[in-house]
C-alpha cells in the first residue's frame, strides 16, 4: 500500500534514493566543496555532522537580530526556539517520513502533547482515540488535556465500522492513533481511519514509534502529523531522550509555536546522537525483526504461556492487515505474552529469573528488554481499565534486540520454565 521501497528506493520526494541510503546521509552536510578554499589542513570538511551547542547566537546589527526574532524560521537566535542540530534532526526524521519539516522535542511524550496542542485542541473541542494507546498518552489525554476541556473519546480501533460511526457522530477536532499499539501490538488501519478523519475535516496523529518509517510511513495514509518517541529505535542505544513531530508544512507553524512556548527543548547532544543512530537504523531493524519473529515461535510453543502477541504470526488476528500495510519488510521487534494462568506474581518471577534480557521501562534498543505493562508503562490506569484494553497482571512485554536469537530464546525459556507446569 504504501507508494515508496525502502529497499530499492523509488520516493520521489528524495530523488529515488532508498530507504537504508538515506539513513546513512541525512543530516550531513552534502553540499559541494569551495574548489578554491585555502585552509592550513588542506581542503575538506568532516564527513560525520558536527554539534552545535550554542544557547545563542549573535548578529551585526540590532535590526538582523530584532528580524531573526520576527522570523524566528528563517534564523537562529535562541536554542530553545530552534538550533541547527536539533533541526537537522527532526527534518531526518520528517525526510523519512516523507512530510515537510520536523520539530524537536525533549521527549516522546513532549512531542505526543505538542502534537496534541499544535492540532488546536482547547476547551469544548474533541479527540478520538485508540483505547489502547501507551499509558502515558492515555493520562495525558485524561488529566491534563481533560483538565483544559478537552472531551476523550475511547474507541477500540480494531472495530474499524464502530470507530468510524463514532468519528461520524462526534466530528472530532483531532483523532490520535497508534500504527502498532502499545503494549498488545495490534495494529490499527490507518485507511479506515485517515478516509474517516478526511471525512470530517479532523487532523489526523499518529504515533510511529513501534514500526518506524522502515515500516510504514502514516502521511501515505492520510496523517497530518507522526510523532516518534526518538528515544527507542531511531537512537536504538539506550542513551538519549528525544521526540520528534513530523507535519505537513501548514501543521509546522502551530508546532513551533507549542515548542517554543512550552520550551520541551531537545540538547544539541541528544539530536547528535539521534541523527547517528538514524545511520543504522536499517540494520538493527532488519536483524531486530528475524529476532522477534523467531522468539515469537518460541513462545507460542511453551506450555506456560497462553498467548503471544506477534503480528507476524499467522494467528494473530491483524497478521493479514499488517501484512498489507508492511510488505515484506517483517513485522517489528515488539511483542508481548500472557503468562497461562498467570498473575503479577507469576510475571515478577518470570523476571527475576531473566538473565540476558533485561527489565527496563523502554524499548528498542539494541539489547534486548522486557517489561511488566500493569506495573510500568500502563500503572496509571486502574485495574477495570487494564482488564477492558486486555492488559492482564500476566502480560509481558518484550522489546526484542539484536543479541543471537538462540541465546534470547534459551533465556526466556529457563525463565518460563520456573513457573510450575500449567498444561
């Protein structure tokens, strides 16, 4: 479905270049070289992108800087308005999205709640969205945005003809959803509901973070804005904290303006690192998918556990819809399973007894992680909203990486092994 190769190039939007060329080059500077430059060290110029750490930057004259004030898009004054790094990095980001511009943040959920502001929501206007999103947003949506007047509707996004009656009925301001949701990976049909969201004028978000632009890119399907929490794979290293939104062009003033106000403001360093985990972004992903696929298998087959989430597996109920929207490019690295007859309890010592994979409150890094939803990402919501999304006490997420996939299987494995046999 989707009108670009990530392999084999064919976006015409950046010459035809693929997908695994243009992560290794975006955000370098590709310009030419001055044939008649004179420098003591010899002509050149670094082929990785440099930092820029300036808090400020100065000017000749009081009018150039009372302008770059004015037109705070055209020149760069102050780094919590804009900085070179940090910009180079959201327009990598919004570049593979294939959108117009990017806006840095401090965070993903900095760059959820700008995304969210930068729609217009105020008092009186609505939001439709997925039932299931991270637990964080769902807060968010139900405190903070909820505290300024902003009504929530909850809708499982999987039954396609409610969620559209419902957008139908409310004619939401904005409708927020998630490509593959978190934590029970179901993956949303981002036809059915940008063809709903063009249908009553609604800005249409989604968050990208699980499948990445490798995957799929949500402006095919119709989406104002992607928001990325940076700090899972696209740094993929476990060692920076980024978000960024990806917009149409008439969507990127109403996000600045959010970013500057808020001052959600990404370092200079983080963006650096960010734009060089972009640079093998491909590979993880492609070593990090095989993985997930074969733990998956794995888990399906041990009999204290009774049912793992996996698109990629023939039985889950969206592998034919993922199938449609991925290609052939796999399924993610994400995915989660439910301990048999299990409970918290079960869950904390399938845990303990982890030995490689490592229980962390994140995602997509290069090690493998897992995670215990009802405890962690998905604590805020009380146990009657958990059980209503199908988030059980014996649910664990895992965030699979780019370690053997024997060793990762063999781990988990002596793990489930410690619960008593429940055939």
């Amino acid at each position: 479905m989707l009108s670009f190769d990530p392999m084999n190039g064919n976006d015409q939007k950046s010459g035809g270049r693929a997908f695994a060329t243009r992560v290794v080059h975006l955000g370098r500077d590709t310009g030419p070289l001055n044939p008649t430059a004179t420098r003591p060290d010899g002509q050149g110029r670094p082929v990785a992108p440099g930092m820029q750490l300036a808090t400020s930057f100065s000017f000749g004259t009081a009018d150039a800087l009372d302008d770059a004030f004015e037109h705070p898009d055209e020149a760069y004054c102050y780094a919590r308005i804009s900085g070179p790094t940090t910009d180079q990095f959201a327009n990598a980001v919004a570049d593979l999205e294939g959108l117009d511009g990017g806006v840095p943040f401090g965070s993903g959920m900095a760059a959820v709640h700008a995304a969210l502001l930068g729609a217009g929501l105020g008092a009186g206007d609505t939001v439709v969205s997925s039932q299931d999103v991270y637990g964080a947003t769902h807060t968010l949506l139900g405190t903070v945005l909820a505290g300024q007047g902003v009504r929530t509707h909850l809708v499982d996004f999987q039954d396609v003809e409610a969620t559209q009656s419902l957008i139908a009925r409310v004619r939401p301001k904005a409708i927020f959803a998630e490509t593959v949701s978190n934590p029970l990976v179901r993956v949303a049909d981002l036809t059915a509901i940008g063809e709903a969201a063009r249908s009553v004028g609604s800005v249409f978000i989604v968050d990208n973070t699980f499948p990445t632009p490798y995957l799929c890119r949500p402006a095919e399907f119709g989406a104002h804005m992607v928001v990325h929490s940076a700090t899972k794979y696209i740094g993929g290293h476990g060692d920076m904290t980024a978000g960024v939104v990806a917009a149409r062009a008439d969507k990127l003033p109403a996000l600045r303006l959010v970013a500057r106000l808020t001052g959600a403001t990404l370092s200079p360093f983080d963006a650096w690192l960010g734009l060089r985990g972009l640079r093998t972004l491909e590979l993880r992903l492609v070593r990090q998918f095989a993985n997930a696929m074969a733990v998956a298998t794995a888990l399906a087959a041990h009999p204290n556990v009774a049912r793992v989430h996996y698109p990629g597996l023939p039985d889950h109920p969206h592998h034919a819809l993922a199938a449609s929207m991925f290609g052939d490019r796999g399924f993610g690295a994400m995915l989660a399973f439910e301990i048999r007859e299990g409970g918290m309890p079960d869950a904390r010592l399938v845990l303990d007894a982890l030995r490689l994979v490592l229980p962390a409150p994140t995602l997509g890094d290069v090690y493998s992680l897992a995670m215990h939803p009802a405890s962690a990402s998905h604590r805020g919501l009380t146990p009657e909203d958990r059980a209503r999304i199908g988030i059980g006490d014996g649910l664990i997420r895992l965030s699979i990486g780019i370690e053997s996939a024997n060793d990762l299987i063999d781990d988990l494995m002596q793990a489930l092994d410690q619960l008593p046999s429940r055939h």
